[in-house]
C-alpha cells in the first residue's frame, strides 16, 4: 500500500510529524522527491561526520555551468525520511525527474525565442501570486502569506496527530489545485508535469517490485497528482525521447544565509535559525520556549553591548504571550516574540532586531561534509591547503590581517589570490597598510559561499591542484588578452599569486603587445600596475626585475605617443586622460628611475603648451610642471597668465583653472602672483560670461577641504588688502610657542627619540 506524505521543502513541525508517521507506518520502502543520481551518494546521510546543512549537488562534468544544489537542514523532512531509512535499513530511492534529462532541458529552455503567447503568459506569472500555492490559503485564512499560515498551522504546531496533518495537506492542496491552477510559463508546466510522471513510474516500479508498505514523501503540490494514477502508458510516452546530459552528484556543505535565500523548491526558508530552535526544543512547553529564544536575543544583545536585564526579558516573554491571546493563537509564535523583542528590548527601534534576525533568525551555521565524499581532486588539495594553513571556511564574514614578513601569512595570501585568479573569490582584499604600518600587510574580507563548490568543479578542468589550475588559466587568459591594461594587471595577479610559471608566458604576451601597441590610453593604463611589482615586488618575495625592462619601453613609447593622445580631446574623453597621466605621474615617481624622468617631464612640458590640448589637461599638466619644480614660479605665472587672459574664451580658460588646481587650492594662498592673476581675470569677466562657467568654478572649488575653502574665502573677502599685509584668517590661528611645546616630551617618547 502507499502513503503520500505531502511536505514543505523544510520544518521542524512537519519533519517531526514525518518521522512519527514513518514510525507507525513502519515502510519497508520509502519513496523521496529528489534527484535518482544522488543515491550512489546516500550513505554518508548517516555519516558520523556530516553535519546540516548540506547540499546533494549535481553537475554536468563536461559543462560544470549546468548543476543543481539540494539543499537540506536537520529539520528538513527530507534529510529525515532518508536518516530514517537508511538507519533502519529500509530502502530508500529518489523519484524526482533524473537531472540527467533536467539539466538538458533547462539548457535548451533559453534559447528559444518567446512567441506571442508566451511573453503573456511570462506577464501572467509575474503578477501571479501563487508562485507559493499556500499563499491562497494562508490568505483566505487571515495571514499576510503562507509562509506565516504554514509556520504556525503546521511548525510551530504541537499536536500529535501525524496522520490527520498529512491527510489535511493531501485535502487542501487537492482543493487548490483544482480549484486555483497555477499560471506558469509553458516550460516550467511542461517540466513539472514530466517531473509528476517521473514520481508516478517510480512509484509503480516500487509497488512492481514487491514492496507492501510505501512511503512516499513529496512536495505538498504534488501530492494530488500522485494520488490519483493515470495510465503507466501516458506517462511512459510522455518521458520518452527526453535530451540526456552526464551527471556525476557530491554533497557540498551549505549555509542558513543561502536556505534562506532560496531553498529550489521556490521559496526560501525565512528563518532557519528559528526553526533549528524549534526542531530542537521540540519537547519544551511553548512559553518555555518563548522565553529560551528571548533569552538567546538577550546573550546577543549583552554580546554587542547593548542593555538587555532579565527584566527586559520577563516583559517581552509576558508581551508575547498576550499578543498570541489577542490573536486567538495558541502559542506565541516567531512573529508574536519579534513584536515583542522589537517594543521592549529594542525600545521601538529596527537596528538591533535586524541584528536579531541576520544571527539568530536566520544564523550563521555552515555545514559540513565527510572528508571520504567522492570530490574532485581540486577540491581535495584546496581541503589539503586550508587544513595545514589554518585557514577555515566560515559561513561569518571576518576580516584577516596577513603580514607578508611572516611564512605563514604570505602563504595563505597566496592561497587566496591563487583562488581569485581561479573565480573563487572566498576572499576581498580590503587595503594594505591600513590596521599596521607598512606595505607587508595585506587586509582581507573571508566570507565562504556554498556556490564555491560549482566553481571549484568548474576550475578542476585547469588542474588537479590549485597552483597548476591557477597557473593554466593564467596562461590562457595570456594568449588571449587583447589589451594591455588587461595584461598588466594579470602580471601583478600573477605575481601576488605566486606562479612562477605563469611569469614567463605572462610577460612575454606582454612584451608582444606592448611591442605593437600604439595607443597611448593602453600604454598609460598598463604603467601604474606594473610600477607596483617593480617597487614592492621585494615586499613578497617576488622579481621585480622580470617586469623592469617591459616597463622601460612602455614609459619611453607612453612618453612619445603622449601629446598626440591628447590633441583633440572632448571634456569627457578630457577627464579621463586626465586620470590616467596623474596615474602614470605617480606611477613614474614611484619607479623613481632618473631615465623615466627625463623623458615623462618634457613630455608633460608639450602638454602644458597652450592651444595643443584641452583646457583641463593643460592646466594640469603645468601645476604637475610646478609641483616637481620643473618650472620655476616665474614660468609658471606666465603660463597661468596666457591661459587667463582676458582675450581667451572664458569656458577652455576655467578648464585650465580646474586642471591646474585638481589637487589643492593651498597654491592660491601661497603664491600671491599667481593669486593676482586668478582675481583679475575672474573681475574682468562679463556677467554673462562669469554665469557660464560658475558651475565649473564650483565644481572645482568644492573638492578642495573645507579649511582650503574657508581661507580661500576670507582671502577674497579682503582683496583689496595689500599683498604684504596678513590674510585675516591667520589671526584665528595665533601661534603660541608654549603651547607648541608641550607636546614635545610625548613626541619625543613615541617616536623614541
């Protein structure tokens, strides 16, 4: 006889409902919704060392971009059924439609173009709310969802009556199906109804083979049209001539952040950490329960400094008691205790509950898997690799200091550059320098996600080890770069990472570009990261000289092709030249080879020649000119004077000003002739003339600090003042000698002099 037992995807109450159903029913076989290639792997469910939440993933191993995740928690009815059949020795099969065929069928669903008929009924779905059919019930019932109906009907429940819950689910959802069919894509039909008539053949095949007492657990959709059986036949010619791709199953450790995002069954679970509570205390009294998880908010919130007595928690426990009354529930339910939680201990404000719900409502946990999984063998040496450097995967965003000096730390920076080059991006460099002094520290942001593992599958196809897949795709994206930014930066990648050989390869595609590169913006771009390897390179124990002699040539044909990259140019194309010669400036400082200097100087000296390029390139390139004291004060006047003068089109003359001011203003305060020069032109300016280009002048004056601008202000207020006579704004800020002198001793003991 079969037993259709219909579920949510997750639910401490409706797995623990399953499991005292399966204790009565006692099968001798037990049918579940999920994927027939993952049995080969349904031994380690029961495995000492697994621990939920985990994932059957199945992938396509000639295109890993196609896989699947089935993600399961302790309290998954699912995760339990198998749990249960697998301890008892029952026989436990997966009935869901082969992902072999699902996986082939979702590749060839995009490219078919949307008739007509199919944009409308895409429309359809999308203001369509029965997306989660329990919707209509939770709605019809007084509930802002399902979700919140489902949760307190059937999770939150403590009634023991197992059979009479699944023969109610099997009644409504028959109901709404009959009555509320689902508006779906015609895809997303047609693959659901293959999926039932795969579920239907499963279920005939058990009974064929002898089996007296069946479980079937299955989606609460589906239920109804598992119960009533059409013919073997239709289904069979339903299934037949379906496409076919390889597929190969594994289990992956998951997260609650992700089963809250989305569980593949169409909704994600809202709360996962609530419900591992309620699975968990399951044999607790509900306003011992309520108080258990108020008091786990309270450790929280005295974790994060924030008051929270016992009183705070005695109130809102009483709170939610009444809430749950008023409401003729029960029990006070998870919605009922944040009320609560968010009038009492949050005092009305939102912050610290969503502080509750991202650690505790939903939670943290990451699972994990047995080490004799079958995996690839990259993901092997990356197990390998993190075990020996200490590095463990956390499903909790933390931040990790490396210090470069130390083996260790260049190590696991190694490490994970490595796996950036490769995709897997466990890891976001936040800055260098920043929580210690100097460049040997490195700052990351380590943040593990279930979906590395599809990457690491995809990335297998590189190399059996992380170092010879990262050196492999480094080599091909070599061949294939087309830019040299592109392979400027891939060389510092390189380099960071550690692949000594993917140097050579890398470089040599660079010399080969760089060789026949004649745009200027190229050779600018490439400059900055190559000037990093060459002066920190050391640092990390790395050659800077492998890129000395590349970054030669490209300084000296950046410095030819220089002025006729600028000649031309529209305010836009302006702007972003302009990034890259102050890029390059700092980039040839930091070098600091006299032989770059000598050709980079008179290179900017051509730009600074008014009439050959845009206003705003102009200007910048005299005040780098005068910056380096290249040009004396003298020339610089002069060129501020060319540039301003009355005779000149006012718009090109404040692109000069800006240009020339990009940095600071402080300029203007010190250099009282080139002050002059600036008020003049801006006095002698018509009124239409000066209403054109304020928003520039503004522009330009509003990124300078907020002490420049004030100075700047109290100068032009008096400047009819003599230039010898002192500004106002420096008698607000009298010195005082015996005041500058005390700090000295302090100084004198930090610095350790």
């Amino acid at each position: 006889m079969t037993h259709l037992f219909g579920i949510r995807h997750h639910g401490p109450g409706c797995a623990r409902s399953l499991v005292r159903a399966l204790e009565e029913l006692s099968p001798d076989c037990v049918l579940i919704e999920g994927p027939p290639e993952a049995e080969a792997v349904l031994a380690a469910a029961i495995h000492a060392e697994i621990e939920p939440p985990v994932a059957l993933l199945l992938y396509c191993p000639d295109d890993t971009k196609k896989a699947s995740f089935y993600p399961f928690a302790e309290f998954s009815p699912e995760w339990q059924a198998i749990r249960f059949g697998l301890q008892r020795g029952v026989l436990v099969r997966f009935m869901d439609l082969p992902q072999a065929h699902d996986l082939a069928l979702r590749d060839a669903e995009p490219s078919a173009p949307l008739s007509e008929e199919s944009e409308a009924t895409a429309t359809e779905v999308e203001e369509d709310i029965s997306g989660d059919p329990l919707d209509w019930l939770g709605r019809a019932a007084g509930y802002g969802d399902g979700e919140t109906w489902w949760n307190q009907m059937v999770e939150e429940r403590r009634d023991s009556d197992s059979a009479g819950l699944f023969a109610a689910i099997q009644e409504a959802m028959t109901s709404v199906r009959a009555e509320i069919p689902r508006k779906r894509a015609p895809e997303a039909q047609h693959r659901e109804s293959l999926r039932e008539a795969h579920m239907r053949k499963t279920i005939r095949q058990a009974e064929k083979d002898g089996f007296q007492r069946i479980a079937v657990v299955c989606g609460a959709w589906h239920v109804p049209a598992l119960a009533t059986m059409p013919s073997a036949k239709s289904d069979n010619d339903l299934l037949k001539g379906l496409p076919k791709v390889k597929v190969a199953a594994t289990w992956a450790p998951w997260t609650y952040g992700r089963l809250a995002a989305a569980s593949g069954y169409g909704a994600g679970v809202l709360s996962p950490g609530w419900y591992e509570f309620l699975w968990r205390n399951q044999a607790a009294e509900a306003s011992q329960r309520s108080i258990a998880w108020i008091s786990k908010v309270a450790r929280l919130m005295r974790e994060e400094d924030i008051d929270c007595s016992s009183a705070h928690v005695i109130e809102a426990a009483r709170l939610s008691d009444a809430l749950a009354a008023m409401r003729e529930r029960p029990a006070a339910g998870l919605d009922e205790i944040n009320e609560s939680i968010r009038a009492i201990i949050c005092m009305g404000d939102d912050a610290p509950l969503r502080l509750v719900r991202s650690r505790l409502i939903i939670g943290e946990k990451l699972g994990r898997v047995p080490p004799d999984v079958p995996t690839v063998p990259l993901q092997q040496d990356l197990e390998k690799q993190q075990r020996s450097l200490r590095l463990k995967p956390e499903a909790l965003a933390k931040d990790l200091d490396l210090d470069l000096r130390n083996e260790n730390d260049l190590s696991r920076s190694h490490l994970l550059h490595r796996l950036r080059l490769l995709g897997l991006k466990w890891g976001e460099v936040k800055g260098t320098g920043r929580s210690a002094k100097g460049t040997f520290h490195e700052v990351w942001q380590l943040q593990w996600q279930p979906e590395f593992a599809v990457s690491i599958i995809e990335a297998s196809r590189w190399g059996h080890t992380i170092a010879d897949a990262a050196t492999a795709l480094a080599i091909d994206h070599a061949e294939k770069a087309t830019s040299l930014p592109e392979l400027s930066a891939l060389v510092d990648r390189v380099l960071l990472a550690n692949l000594p050989h993917a140097v050579e390869p890398v470089t040599h595609a660079l010399e080969n570009l760089a060789a026949i590169a004649g745009d200027a913006s190229q050779l600018l771009e490439a400059i900055p990261p190559l000037a990093n390897i060459f002066r920190y390179g050391n640092v990390r124990q790395t050659d800077a000289s492998l890129v000395g002699h590349v970054l030669d040539g490209l300084v000296t044909r950046a410095c030819i092709s220089l002025g006729g990259a600028c000649a031309s140019l529209d305010d836009e194309a302006a702007a972003a030249m302009r990034k890259r010669i102050l890029a390059t400036h700092q980039a040839i400082k930091l070098i600091g080879k006299d032989t770059h200097l000598a050709d980079w100087m008179p290179a900017l000296g051509r730009l600074a020649v008014l009439g050959g390029t845009h206003g705003l390139v102009c200007g910048m390139a005299s005040r780098l000119l005068f910056d380096e004291q290249t040009e004396d004060a003298d020339a610089t006047e002069q060129r501020m004077s060319q540039a301003l003068s009355i005779g000149n089109d006012p718009s090109p003359a404040a692109a000069w000003l800006e240009g020339f001011l990009h940095q600071s203003g402080m300029i203007l305060l010190h250099d009282d002739r080139l002050w002059r020069i600036v008020d003049t032109w801006l006095a002698s300016l018509s009124d239409d003339n000066f209403t054109r280009i304020l928003p520039l002048i503004r522009r330009t004056f509003s990124q300078f600090p907020g002490t420049e601008r004030t100075q700047l202000g109290a100068r032009a207020k008096h400047s009819g003042s003599t230039t010898s006579e002192p500004i106002a704004v420096a008698t607000e800020f009298e010195w005082n000698e015996t005041r500058a002198l005390k700090p000295l001793p302090v100084l004198e003991q930090i610095l350790g002099l």
